[in-house]
C-alpha cells in the first residue's frame, strides 16, 4: 500500500537513487533488529543497544585517532561491546534480575561510559579505510547494505537451521519446559544478548565511518525502532512467537513509512506519533491473535 501510493503521490520515490536511499537508511535498524528478534524471541528486551552504539564510535575514533589501525580498532570495540552483552546475559539469566530493569541500568551506565571516556567531545576520523564500512561501495552496492543482507542470512540460518535457534524458541514458549527438557536456559539466554550487542557493535562501526565521527551521543533511540521493527514484524512481545523474516518485513516497513514522511515533508515530530501508534497496532494484532488461540 505504501510502495502503490507514493508512486503516485512522489515522481522521486520509485527512482533508483531513492531506493538505494532507502536501503541504505534501512541498514542501521535492520542489523540492530536481527539481535533485538532474538532477546525479544526469549521473552526479554535490549535497551542498551543504542548506548553500545555510542560505545563502539567512541572506542573506534579515539584509537583510530592515536594511529591504531582500523581493523584492531574494530576488534577492540568488539570485545568491549560483547562484554556489555555478556553483562546484560549474566544479569537476566544468573542474577534473576527482569530483562527491562537490567538492560535499563546497563543503557544509562553505557551512556554514562561513552561520555566519560570522551570528556563529551566527538573523535573525528579520517581514516579512509575505515570510512568505507560507512561510505563506501562494493559492485555498485553500498557497503551497510551488503552487511545487512550478511547480518539477516546469518540470523535467518541460526534462528530456522541450528538447534541454537529451536532452544531460543523453546525459552520463550516456557523456560521451566525448556529446562526441564535439558535446554541450558541461561546459557542460550547469555548467548542472545551478546549476539544483540555484537548486532549493536557493527551498527556503531557502520554509523561512525558513515558520519566520520565517534560520537558518545550516537544511537539514542536506536532502541526503539528495533523494538518497533520486530513488533510490526510479528514477533510475541511475550516471547516464544515470531520469526526473522516477519522482522525484516518491519524494518522495511518503517523505513518505507520513514523515507515516504520525508518526501512528503511531514514534521519529525508526527512522525514519531506515527511510530508510536504502529507499534500500538502490532502489540494489539498480538494479543487478538493469542486470544483466538486460546
């Protein structure tokens, strides 16, 4: 409906530019919504992500910026944004603590991280090789979409043909089920988490080579439209219900509704009403669709 009415409300929207617009824009919440498919698959949620972000461009850019080389730099990042996952896993799965209430804490500590660890100041980068997992194109096609088509393959073959990807369902349908039947909750749950922050990690390489800046107030909100992807993408906000591919078909949908918002120049403010409302909708559809079930 959105792609039939915009090509004929806008003469830009079906242009070639603007579809490699779209999904180049798509990029950031879709890697993001692949890790967030999985916690929320288990019946918890990540909030942190977008403080992992921040954490990743201000880790890259300020080593980058002492002359370390962009792949170590990477790696770096990468070890640091696991163990923010490992920290998440830990606190739901081992301590007890409600996937909000410890993913809320870990968000605020992250933010507070990334801004202590750059004194607030942006680290700017000019490192060209670095810049092309943001900027940069391979066969005609840009780079963040390449790595989101990498990103959903990996997460569409974990999550239908590995038995990783059955236990993740398994929690979210009953833990005390799963566990009972031999499933290692905690670990498969650890697991989840980490693959989030990792999804978040490559987000925040994507989004600091794109703006040639690690900035320590990058991501904010990036949370919410991951949640939201995965939300109008069919996934149970209760766990247990869902798949990747009804992800992808959210974060598609967003960034069409997004792209089509702009052309047709309305207010940033309605258009997160607009989000809001739909994620509104898609928890509504959920809980009809349980019912009937039930």
């Amino acid at each position: 409906f959105i792609i039939a009415f915009m090509s004929i409300k806008s003469d830009v929207f079906l242009t070639s530019q603007n579809i490699i617009n779209i999904l180049r824009q798509i990029s950031i919440n879709g890697i993001l919504a692949v890790g967030m498919t999985f916690v929320i698959l288990t019946g918890g949620i990540d909030l942190s992500v977008g403080s992992v972000v921040a954490i990743t461009g201000v880790i890259v850019g300020s080593l980058l910026q002492s002359g370390t080389n962009w792949f170590l730099a990477s790696l770096a990042a990468l070890v640091i944004s696991a163990i923010c996952g490992v920290f998440n896993g830990w606190l739901i799965s081992y301590v007890g603590f409600q996937p909000f209430i410890a993913t809320l804490s870990t968000m605020t500590i992250g933010r507070g991280f990334a801004q202590v660890y750059s004194n607030g100041k942006p680290y700017t980068i000019s490192d060209l090789s670095f810049k092309v997992i943001g900027q940069g194109y391979f066969l005609g096609i840009p780079v963040p979409i390449i790595l989101l088509v990498i990103f959903c393959i990996i997460g569409l073959v974990i999550l239908t043909m590995t038995t990783f990807g059955r236990y993740v369902f398994a929690i979210g349908g009953n833990m005390n089920a799963a566990k009972l039947s031999g499933v290692r909750t905690q670990r498969v749950q650890l697991m989840v988490y980490v693959m989030s922050s990792i999804c978040a990690w490559m987000v925040g390489l994507i989004l600091a080579a794109r703006i040639s800046s690690g900035q320590p107030t990058a991501g904010e909100s990036y949370e919410m439209d991951a949640i939201a992807a995965t939300a109008i993408g069919g996934t149970s906000m209760s766990g247990g219900i869902g798949s990747l591919s009804g992800t992808i078909i959210g974060f598609v949908i967003l960034g069409l509704l997004q792209n089509s918002m702009n052309l047709m120049n309305i207010n940033s403010f309605w258009q997160q009403i607009v989000k809001g409302l739909l994620i509104i909708i898609a928890v509504f559809l959920d809980m009809r669709t349980k019912g009937k079930k039930a």
